[in-house]
C-alpha cells in the first residue's frame, strides 16, 4: 500500500515524464487489494505518467496488470524482460 503512495508522490514531484516498470518475473502471488492501492494512489492518473510496463509473462503479471487496466483505464504494456521495457522507455524518450 505504501509503496503506490510514495510512487505517486514521487511522480507528482517530477516536471518530465515518467515512466514506470513493475518487475514481476520472481513474484509467486501477489496481495489481493494490490490493483485496488494502486488504483487509489493516483499515479496512474498523473499528468506526467509516461508508459507503465509490467515485466513478467506468468499468470501472476496477467492478473495484477488487467485488474488494474480494468479498474483504472489506464494501459499498461506486457514484456518478457526487462531489456525489452528499457528498450521500450528509450525509444518513447526519443520519439
């Protein structure tokens, strides 16, 4: 819970763009009100959130990120590591 508020605080303290990677490669199970705090935190509603990426192809990732996608709106993209989402990061910076 309040690791979404401090990511929401630090986000709101930025000017740029930023963009976030939730590495759930190694995750097992994840808390059930996670996509709920995340939700009420507001980072995801930020003016300055850039692409939300969610590493991890397991059934774990899936579920985390479409119970946030349907609660919030907000699109997230899937990627198998983290190279693939920091390649990602690069080419929005540059575009």
């Amino acid at each position: 819970r309040e690791c979404f508020a401090e990511l929401n605080t630090m986000i709101a303290s930025k000017q740029h763009q930023v963009h976030c990677l939730f590495d759930v490669t190694q995750a097992t199970l994840i808390p059930a009100g996670a996509p709920v705090y995340a939700m009420r935190s507001g980072f995801m509603k930020r003016s300055n959130i850039g692409e939300i990426a969610v590493v991890g192809t397991g059934f774990v990732a899936q579920v985390l990120a479409e119970t946030a996608i349907k609660l919030t709106g907000t699109p997230m993209t899937f990627y198998a590591s983290r190279d693939e989402a920091m390649v990602s990061f690069s080419q929005t910076q540059l575009g």
